[in-house]
C-alpha cells in the first residue's frame, strides 16, 4: 500500500494502519520529529484526501 509506505517514511512515525475500506488512516508517532501537518501533506501527495 503506497501511502501506507509513505507515512512510514516519515522521521518519527512509530506505527501506521491503513483501511482503505474504511477511508481511515491511523499514525502513531513521536511529535518532537514529525507533525500532523506533515503526514497531511503525504497523504495528499499520494492521492487522497486528509481530514
């Protein structure tokens, strides 16, 4: 899975599950190396739609 490997990527991402069925990522990752905001902009460089 492309974004799954993308978020994973990332400096301080710990953990990552990915439901496209589910339209549903959840990232476990340490906020002293990586944000939220990051991971957004991942998951939209891969195509989909963060909320």
């Amino acid at each position: 899975m492309r974004v799954k490997k993308a978020i994973e990527g990332l400096e301080g991402v710990k953990k990552v599950d990915v439901s496209l069925e589910n339209k549903q990522a959840v990232v476990e990752f340490d906020e002293g190396k990586t944000d939220v905001k990051k991971i957004k902009a991942v998951v939209q460089e891969n195509g989909y739609e963060p909320s």
